[in-house]
C-alpha cells in the first residue's frame, strides 16, 4: 500500500546565516544563537510524536554547537550538508564549491561516522559544478530545486540558458533531487528581517501557515499517494513557543491525513529504485 510521505527538514543554521549576510554585530548574531537554543525543544518535540527528521546543518554549526548537533545524531535524526558558513553557491568557483562541501563532509562523518548522504545548498540554487561535485563526494541526493512538487526526480547536468534560443536540457545524473518551495518554507512566512533592498516582513500567524502546509499535504495524499512533500524549517525562526504549538498541530495534522515522516536519505534511496526502473 503506498502512503504518502512528508520530510520534516531542519536548516540549522545558527550563526552561520548571518555570517552569510555580513551580519556578525550580536543583535544579529543573537538570532542565530537562539536557533542553538532551541535544538532541545524541536528535539523533544519530534520525539514524542516518533517523527524521523534530516537537519541540513552547516560546517560552521557543527563546529560551534558540537553538543546541539551531537544531540541530533544521538537522536536517530539525518544530518547532510548545507556549506560551511551558509555560502551562495552562485558566488563560488568550482574550487571553492568543492572545498566547502569537503570540510563540511569532513565534519559530519567525524561526527556521524558515515559519510553525508544529502545536500541543501544555502541558496536553493545549482552551479555548472554543483552536480559533478556531488558525485564526487559520494553523495546521494540533494534537496535545494523546484521543479517538481511531490514527486523526486534526477538533477540534470549541462544544462544550458541561452537568452536568444530555447532551454536546453542537459543530461540526468545519478542524484536523486527531492524538490523544494517556497511555499513550503517558514522563512519567508515568518521572519522579519531588513535588506537593503527593502523590508522582509515575515511575522505571520504561524497556524494560518502551518494550515496552508497541510493543504498541501492533503493534496499530496489526494492526488499523488506515493509522493513526498519536503517542508523546510528553521530552528531559529519555528523554535519560538507559539510557533513549536503550531507545528505540533501540523504534525498531528499530517498524521491524521495517513502520513509518513521519513528521512531525506530513506525517502530518496526508496525513489532511486522507481526511478532507474522507469
């Protein structure tokens, strides 16, 4: 019998995300340390309700919050890479993409004692090395596209954007891409953050949020039984107290609708086997 599936993802960002920003003076900074803080609660939290989860954790928070992440490990809960100090990938070579990935490799195996399974990069966004470097490394699958909704697909590579023609489609590669949204993100929905673009304004209700999140779970059970909806989440944004409330509704939520909770690395080693077989 096929059910449908929801990856509870954590980017654990901590510090490291402000870092990426220029940000380091301690107002910001303290954003980023109350993501740390809040390791315990989310912790307990998915514990009491037997939900198995994949924190995408930068070098930087492994180094930094050594007992935080050691905590998640202890747990049972995934741990793959998302750079070291939360780097746009745009902004790398394929040099400097390769070595971040490497270090923070490195990090997790010291701590889980196996290599990374997954990826997230920091900016939901590929470079022309990206997918050769994931191979590289040994990694299975990534999380950070939209090209799809619920249903896993190959990353390509090679592919080509010229302004003057059509799209040309590279090929597919062996990675396994579990598709990501906006719309399915606490970010954007709830952080309040200034830019010198302008004002994200964030701050919404979260149970309006959480609410709209289980509409899509319900389509997802409705009408592709046998795909996965990845939701993105913060510690430092979801681990505030009514938003740890909401988010307990979510989950019970979703179980109500006959969802499973599963891993990254599960999910996309299950779909690796339909894919190669169509």
């Amino acid at each position: 019998m096929t059910r449908p599936t929801v990856c509870l993802t954590f980017d654990f960002d901590a510090i490291s995300l402000w870092i990426a920003r220029g940000q380091v003076t301690p107002g910001p900074v303290s954003r980023g340390e109350f993501g740390a803080y809040a390791i315990g609660r989310i912790l307990d939290l998915l514990r009491r309700h037997d939900v198995p989860s994949t924190f995408f954790i930068p070098g930087h928070t492994l180094e930094t919050y050594p007992a935080q992440c050691g905590a998640i490990a202890e747990a049972g809960h995934e741990i793959a890479l998302h750079g070291y100090a939360h780097e746009s990938v745009s902004t790398l070579d394929r040099d400097a993409e390769l070595a971040v990935n490497r270090r923070s490799a490195a990090l997790i195996e010291k701590l889980t004692g196996t290599p990374p399974a997954g990826h997230r990069t920091p900016s939901w966004d590929f470079t022309d090395n990206t997918v050769a470097i994931l191979g590289e490394l040994g990694v299975e699958y990534d999380s950070s596209l939209m090209g799809t909704d619920f249903e896993p697909y190959f990353a390509r590579s090679g592919d080509e954007c010229d302004p003057a023609g059509p799209y040309r489609f590279g090929r597919p590669s062996s990675i396994v891409e579990l598709p990501v949204s906006w719309t399915l993100d606490d970010y954007p929905h709830l952080e309040y953050l200034r830019l010198s673009q302008g004002v994200m304004p964030g701050l919404q209700d979260p149970e309006a949020m959480f609410e709209r999140f289980l509409r899509d779970v319900r389509y997802l059970s409705e009408a592709v039984p046998d795909g996965v909806a990845t939701v993105t989440l913060h510690p430092q944004v979801v681990g505030r107290g009514a938003r740890m409330a909401a988010l307990e509704k979510f989950v019970t939520g979703c179980r109500s609708l006959g969802v499973e909770f599963e891993r990254c690395a599960d999910v996309a080693r299950r779909f690796r086997t339909v894919l190669e077989g169509r």
